[in-house]
C-alpha cells in the first residue's frame, strides 16, 4: 500500500532508523525476552506481557532529564517491568537483552537494497535510540554500505526528540530538506517528522503499530526494495 505525496528534489542522504526498520526487531526481541524467562522458571509470565510492561517504562524512561544511556534505560525499565510481574531480576538479565538486541539480524531484503541505494549514489545514515557499542553489532551486519551512525548516545537525546535529529544534521551539515528519513516506527519517527517537517517514508511491516491519526507520510511501503523502485520513478 503506498500513499505518495510530492517528496521533492533529489535528497544527498536517506536517514534511516534502525530497529523494526533495517534490523529484525520485533523477532529478536521476543527471543531476548523468552530466554531471560527461561532463567526463572514456571513464572507463568509471557513474553508478551514482559515486553508490553518494558515497552511502557522504556519510553517513559527515555524521556527523562538528565539523559540515560540505553543500556541504562534497559537495564531500569526491565528491571522495573519483572517487579511489576513478580520476576526476580538479576544483572545478567539486562546483559542478555542488550546483547541479543547488538545481534539482531537484519531483514531479508536489507542489505540488497541498502547496497542499491549506493549504487544509485545516496549516502546512508542509520538514527537510532541506543548506545554506539550496542547498534556496533547490528550496523556490522550492513554489508558495510552505511555512511553514518548517530545515536541516542551521541545527541544525548531519544528519538522523538527533536534534539536527536538535529544533532544528525549538524553531524550530515545538511538541512531537514537534504534527507528523506526511512522507519518503521509511528510513535517515534512519525511523531518527530510531524513535528519538524523532514520527508518521510513509513515501512509498515505488518506488526500491531498504528500510523498516526494527525499524520500521513509521504509513502507507505510493506519492504524496504520498494524505495530503489519508487526513487527511479520519482528521476532521482
């Protein structure tokens, strides 16, 4: 399904985000959360609902001030959902859900068309809301074709903060209007092109994400090899 509006000259760069998007996140994650499960028995606790109670304690954990490291936010808001659901939580567990997050694979169809993309001569920036040495693990299974990493570390800011987002324009020394911005989340990556107004591109894999009420993007594509196609179509 594609909803397109006029995207506009030619960008230099295509910004994407990274997990759910490139990476295989939703997959991992369920598989992080199921083997931390595994270490504390018969709890009679889904994966499900472990993550339901991380998600809510991330986000609100990403929004504080001063800013928190990723590993940092996982490391609370996990330890704070398993209270919540009467699991004991131990050290090692953030350990492995950081670790398992850095492994994640990416889709099928990535590296394919990330390696088109250059081809076609834009450069590649992965914005993310985690650490440099936990995203180090999935950007190295890129094919090697992104130019530029910037992340929540770096901006000292979590996406949908403005703030991240200019700090990868001052890093690209380009403008909102030199990028198009890639992603697959609503509540972070559509709040924020709402908010500043940058092209933007939704991959809507499917998953239970609901696009904003007050926002449409400028295309919707199912996969990722649907943007060489569109781009050709568009001249660029």
């Amino acid at each position: 399904m594609t909803f397109l509006a006029n995207l506009g000259a030619r960008p230099e760069w295509l910004t994407f985000d990274c997990y759910g998007t490139l990476i295989q996140w939703d997959e991992g994650l369920i598989a992080a959360v199921e083997a931390i499960l595994r270490t504390k028995g018969r709890s009679g606790v889904s994966a499900q609902q472990l993550i339901s109670a991380y998600d809510h304690y991330e986000h609100a954990l990403e929004a504080q001030r001063p800013h928190r490291s990723f590993r940092d936010v996982a490391g609370r808001a996990l330890g704070l959902a398993m209270r919540d659901l009467g699991l004991d939580y131990q050290g090692g567990d953030m350990q492995t859900l950081t670790t398992r997050i850095s492994a994640m694979p990416p889709f099928p169809e990535v590296v394919p068309t990330l390696a088109q993309l250059k081809r076609m001569g834009f450069k590649l920036c992965v914005v993310s809301n985690t650490d440099d040495d936990i995203i180090a693990g999935n950007v190295a299974q890129l094919g090697g074709h992104i130019d530029a990493v910037v992340t929540a570390q770096q901006a000292q800011a979590y996406k949908p903060s403005t703030q991240i987002f200019e700090h990868v324009y001052r890093q690209l020394g380009i403008t909102a209007s030199g990028v198009v911005h890639i992603c697959a989340s609503p509540h972070l990556d559509l709040v924020a092109a709402r908010e500043i107004g940058f092209r933007c591109i939704w991959i809507d894999r499917a998953t239970t994400r609901m696009p904003l009420p007050d926002y449409t993007p400028d295309a919707i594509f199912q996969r990722l090899d649907r943007l060489p196609v569109l781009f050709k179509q568009l001249g660029w």
